[in-house]
C-alpha cells in the first residue's frame, strides 16, 4: 500500500531489455502488457468509485468513512496508473506519477481507520494518533512532491524502444516510505485477524479476503522476472479487491465476524425471512445438523426452530457424555444492505439450569411423597379402620366374621409399616446422586433379580457394558421394575441396555386408563396393592440420577419403559 512508479528498476536496466531477446519480441510484449494494464487500472478504478455508493449506505459512521478513505484513494490510485500509462510526454506522465504517489499513500490511513472502526477499537479517534498520522502523512507527501528538486525519492526518465514509456530508479528514501507503510499495514491486518479468531467463526473465505492486500507484494517482486508482468506497483489491485469484496461479496460475513466478536456464546444468524444466513464455530459444535444449513430455514434445524417463536427457551444438546443446558436469547440488528435479521445467542447455563431443574425435582419429589402419604397410607388406615369396625360389629352375633375382620386389619398393619418403610426410601433416595462410577450392567439385573419375587416370570438381558450410576440406587430401581413386572402378571421381562436407553418390556396386563402422562403416579399407576410404590420409586430413583424415564404409549405388546440419559461404557471400564 504505497505509491511507487509505473516501470520501476533500482540500479538496473530497464527489465524489458532483460527478458527478451529480440527487439521486436520485446516490443511486442510490452505493448500487450500496457494495453491489459490500462483496462486492468481503469477498471479498478471505476469500481472503486462505484462502490462508494454502496459504502455509503454502511450504518457505522467510523466504519462508512474508513471505508469510503480506502475506495476513494484505491480508485484514485488506480486512476493515476492509467493516466501513467495513456498520457503523452514526461512531464505528464511524472505528474500522473506524483498523483498516484500522493493517493496510494493515503489508502494506508484509511486502512488503518478502518480496521481500527472494524474492530471496536477507538485509535482512529485518538487525538495523539491522529495527529501523529497526519503529521507523517503531510511529511512524506512533502517529500514526494518536492521530489523533482532533490531526486531524493525517484529519478525519472523517458524511453523510447519501440514504445514510450517512463522508467523509474528509486532512492533510499522511497525504500524506507515503503517499509513504513507495510508496517503500518500490518498493523491493520493485525487487528483484523484478531478480530476474527476472537469470533470463534468460520473465517476462510474473510481472511481469504483480506489477504488480497499482500497478493500484489508477489507480483510486484515476480514483474522482475516474468516478461509478462509490467514492471508496475500492483497494490491498488489487491485494496481494491478487498475493498469492493467486502462490500459485494461478503459483507454479511463480516458483519457476522464483527457481531460474533463481541459475543462469547455461540451464535446464529438469520435473515429478515428466517432462514441462517450463518453461525460461529461455537454454534456448529453444540447445535447438531447446523452445518450446511446456510441459507435454510430455521425450521429445518431441530430445536432452533422451537426457540425461534419462545420468549425464554433452554435447550439441551449432548455434548460428548454430558447434557448441558443452553439458554436461547433473541435480539434483531442490521445485516448491512440485505434489511435486517435476527441473531440467536446460546449461552451456556448449565450450572443454574441444573440447580434450577434440582430444586423444581426436589419439590415435586415432595407433592410425590404428600400424594403417596395421602393416598397410600390413607388407604390402609381405612382398611384397618373398617375391619376393626366390622370386628366390633360381629364380636358377639358372628365371632368367624369378626375374627376374619381382625386378621385383614393385622396384614394391613405389617403392609403399613412397607409401605412406610417404601416412603422411607423414598424419601432417602430422592436426593440426587452424588458420586457415581461405572456399574457392571448384567451383574446388577442378575442381582435385583434374586431380590424380587419373580416365580413364571422369565428374564432377558440384551446389551453388556457399564453405566455411570449409585450402585445400590441402580439396583433398587432395577428390583422395583420386577417387581411391577410380577404384579400385572407379565411372563417375562426383557431389559435392554441400547447407547444412552435404558429399557424395560414386559408382557404383562396394560393398565387401560393408563397414559403417559399419569403412567408413574400414585393414583394412577398401582394396578394392584402387591405393587405398591414399585413405579412412583423407580421415577424416583430415575430422577436422582439425571435420568428421564418415559412410558411408550405406543407399545402394544405389553408395557414398555424408557430410561434416557443413561451414560454407558464398554464392560472394561468396570474393571478400571
């Protein structure tokens, strides 16, 4: 990003007479590369000045002006290039020369201002640095245009070998103007690329962008070498390129790089229509199915699409061997010329969610225990009351009645005092599991299995492996789905351990007024007073350790069960 001559040589023949071994040949060739050259600078130039209508209409102020600086010196650069090339005579072509020289170094500062506006930092508003800018700016073109009295920065002249053209020798002091300037570029690329790692967003096709401003570093150095090439500074090319590329081509995506900056969650974005228009590296490793879906509607993108209409959504995504809980906020912005769009940020709140979710378990764990005292304990006083009344009644006039009536009352009792003893339980294992560690998965259905009172049931064990569990809660659980599976007088019970399910099926009778919903309550899910809190524990004990168990309503061979969230192992972990 400097401003240098047309046909530029240091000490050295002009690099046409290098190249070629005829005169001819030479000309020729020279001829062509100007001609292509001329329609290469003056379309550059051209667009550059078109785009500034568009950049014009860029919302952030610092960022239009920085901006705009970059076009208009590029195009006039360009522009100056040409006229290098078309005018007549050297003192024509020196002055379009000296033009260019003046313009090209202008496009470093605005560069620089806009990087620094891109980037959210506040150096382009600094008194100090702009002074200093300025300062440097006014110094060097003074320079440059005095150049014809001191031939400090280039000596120019005027050759004719089959075509005229200017050839150039330049001083030490352009050499140095030109260190300074790159430096100063550098700078700016700097700030640039920072910005974009700090996105934690897919950022190829950006920084490809920007890496267009070093491309003409290469073809000025190969212009030495290739008869090709003119022997010509390339760098408003490579401003152009990125200037007029971030206005037409890519501009949402850097508009995407400079939102997602500042954010530290992952992040969507999406056009005035819904659909993604894209999406950091964050949200592409917790939302599965996101990746090529740019230019989708959201719907098509599970559970995005149910959070888009939520005032307050939090989803669950898994994570390796972990559910985190991320909550989904809303907010519209300007997505540059295309109107506007949403952008939807996913913020990792797992540690509140979990308390949250633990306190709303804990005191529906206490509406269970108030149902199951209520319903459970009130039932067997009823009976033991009725039955003491009966005896009563018939002590005298039938004393076999009265007997009888007062046997039932004291198997009531002992049936109370399980059934106190279940709310114990009930009450001791609702607490949520602490520490777990991988749990030998047939060992421990073999061992419930013993426990339970299972005569004419048969049991099927599929899968192997561990799971991450409180071993004797595990058991527990185990040993309460047996013994529901013996009181609906079922045949056999197949436990499946399938990935992160685990699952129950048996074929015993189906509760008919049974429905998903109700499926694990007091009232509802006690087909027979043998069972007794066998289900209302399991979803407990479930419960305690993360898990979610589901009744499949849609199962027709008897009852099926589904626990998820399960984390199995291979059976080796058990022994580590």
């Amino acid at each position: 990003m400097r401003g240098m001559s047309l046909y530029s040589r240091w000490r050295i023949s002009p690099p046409r007479e290098l190249y070629l071994s005829g005169p001819d040949c030479c000309t020729t060739v020279t001829a062509l590369s100007n001609l292509v050259y001329i329609f290469a600078f003056a379309f550059t130039s051209l667009a550059c000045f078109a785009g500034l209508l568009r950049a014009r209409r860029i919302s952030d102020r610092d960022t239009r002006v920085g901006m705009m600086g970059l076009l208009a010196g590029s195009g006039a650069w360009a522009g100056a290039h040409t006229a290098v090339l078309l005018l007549p005579g050297f003192q024509l072509k020196n002055g379009a020369y000296l033009v260019g020289l003046v313009f090209g170094f202008s496009t470093v500062w605005a560069w620089l201002y806009f990087t620094s506006a891109y980037t959210g930092r506040s150096y382009h508003r600094e008194s100090t640095f702009r002074r200093a800018g300025l300062a440097t700016y006014l110094i060097v073109v003074a320079i440059k245009l005095t150049n014809p009295f001191h031939h400090g920065y280039y000596e120019a002249e005027l050759v004719n070998d089959g075509f005229t053209h200017l050839v150039i020798q330049q001083g030490i002091v352009h050499w140095t103007v030109t260190g300074l300037s790159y430096a100063l570029a550098s700078i700016g690329l700097f700030m640039l690329f920072e910005q974009f790692a700090e996105s934690e967003h897919d950022t190829r096709i950006v920084a490809a962008l920007a890496s267009l401003t070093a491309v003409p570093v290469v073809l000025d150095i190969a212009a030495y070498s290739i008869p090709e090439l003119v022997n010509i500074i390339h760098a408003p090319f490579g401003v152009a390129a990125f200037a007029i590329g971030t206005l037409f081509l890519y501009q949402e995506r850097f508009l995407a790089v400079h939102f997602s900056a500042d954010v530290d969650d992952a992040v969507v974005f999406l056009d005035d229509d819904d659909r993604i228009r894209d999406f950091n590296d964050a949200a592409a490793r917790i939302v599965p199915g996101l990746n090529g879906r740019r230019g989708d509607p959201i719907d098509r993108v599970q559970p995005l699409a149910d959070a888009l209409g939520a005032e307050r959504t939090v989803l669950d995504f898994r994570l390796g061997n972990e559910t985190r809980h991320f909550l989904v906020t809303k907010s519209d912005f300007s997505l540059g010329q295309t109107g506007y769009g949403r952008m939807l940020v996913l913020t990792d709140v797992s540690r509140i969610e979990r308390q949250r979710r633990e306190l709303k378990r804990h005191n529906e764990q206490l509406e269970d225990l108030a149902v199951g005292i209520r319903h459970e304990l009130r039932n067997t006083l009823q009976i033991v009351s009725g039955n003491v009344e009966a005896a009563q009644q018939y002590v005298h006039s039938d004393p076999d009645t009265a007997a009888s009536a007062l046997s039932t009352a004291s198997s009531t009792t002992d049936q109370m005092r399980d059934i106190i003893g279940d709310l114990s339980m009930l009450a001791e294992y609702s607490q949520t599991v602490e520490e777990i560690e991988p749990v030998a998965f047939r060992e421990t259905v073999e061992a419930a299995w013993d426990r339970a009172d299972t005569d004419g049931l048969q049991l099927a064990i599929e899968g192997d492996g561990a799971i991450e569990a409180d071993e004797s809660r595990f058991e527990e659980l185990l040993y309460r789905a047996f013994v529901f599976a013996g009181a609906v007088d079922g045949s056999s019970v197949t436990v499946t351990l399938d990935g992160g399910e685990l699952v129950f099926e048996t074929d015993g009778d189906r509760p008919a007024t049974t429905s998903a919903e109700t499926f694990f309550e007091f009232e509802e899910s006690v087909p027979t007073a043998e069972a007794g809190m066998a289900l209302p524990s399991f979803r407990t004990l479930a419960r305690a350790h993360g898990w979610t168990p589901t009744f499949d309503a849609k199962y027709e061979s008897g009852i099926r069960i589904v626990v998820e969230g399960v984390v199995a192992h291979s059976a080796e972990a058990v022994a580590s």
